[in-house]
C-alpha cells in the first residue's frame, strides 16, 4: 500500500478520494497511529481554513468590485466594509483584473484633478437629499 499524504488525508474529509483509496484511508487510521496524528493535523490545518476569510471568500464566490466601487475605494469614498473588503480582495486573493482596473482609475484620477470634481459631486448630492427631506 502507499503511504498515507496530507494531501490524501485532506481528500479524505472532503470525501474527495476515488472508493479504494477511501477505504485504504480509513483502515490506515485504524491501524496506523502515525496516520492518526497526521490526520489531526490535516483536520485542524482544515477547520481553521474553513474559517480564514480566504476560505470563506472561495466558498461564497464573491466577485469582484465594480469599477465604480473600486473608484470610490481610491477616493476613501465608500462605506468602511466595503473598502476592506476590496482592500481583502486586491491584496490577499490578489486579483489581477482589479489590480490593472484599480491602476487604470488612479492614472485616471491624477489627470482630472478628480478631488474638485468629487467636492462638487458631494455638495450636489447632499443638496439633493435635503431638498427631498424639505419636500416631504
Ligand atoms: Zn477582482
């Protein structure tokens, strides 16, 4: 029989294994206390996985930020949770289209003088919702 691998060991819970090697597995564990002790370290290394915010964002398949998103990220614009996540999702999943989206919007940025624009977006915005609020 071969030796039993982390990797194996990892299948195993996930019920990832072809049948034989399953059933291999499991009398390894049985017999083997060396598998065991591997085994509870797989199964830790897998628990704390399930929880890292990497596992979680694999998990939940959350896609990408919208490029409007990620501009109002380059501004400090956007609500706090949001902006950490796209923080997550450039530095830690470290997608790549983001990553050239988010540099595209910032060379933008530095040619427009966007700061004045964006004063001038917030100060209409905010007009708006008061005269809706006097409205009503
Ligand atoms: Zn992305």
């Amino acid at each position: 029989m071969p030796p039993i691998t982390r990797e194996m060991l990892r299948d195993y819970i996930h019920e990832a294994l072809p049948d034989d090697q399953q059933a291999s597995v499991e009398k390894a564990l049985r017999d083997q206390p060396a598998v065991q002790a591997l085994f509870n370290q797989v199964r830790q290394q897998e628990d704390r996985g399930e929880h890292s915010i990497g596992a979680i964002w694999r998990r939940e398949r959350l896609s990408c930020p919208t490029r409007e998103q990620l501009g109002g990220f380059l501004l400090q614009a956007i609500d706090p949770d949001l902006s950490d996540y796209i923080e997550f999702h450039l530095k830690t999943i470290g997608c790549p289209s983001c990553t050239a989206n988010l540099e595209d919007l910032a060379k933008k940025q530095v040619e427009t003088d966007e700061p004045k624009k964006r004063h001038k977006r917030i100060v209409q915005s905010s007009a708006g919702i008061l005269k809706n609020a006097a409205g009503t």
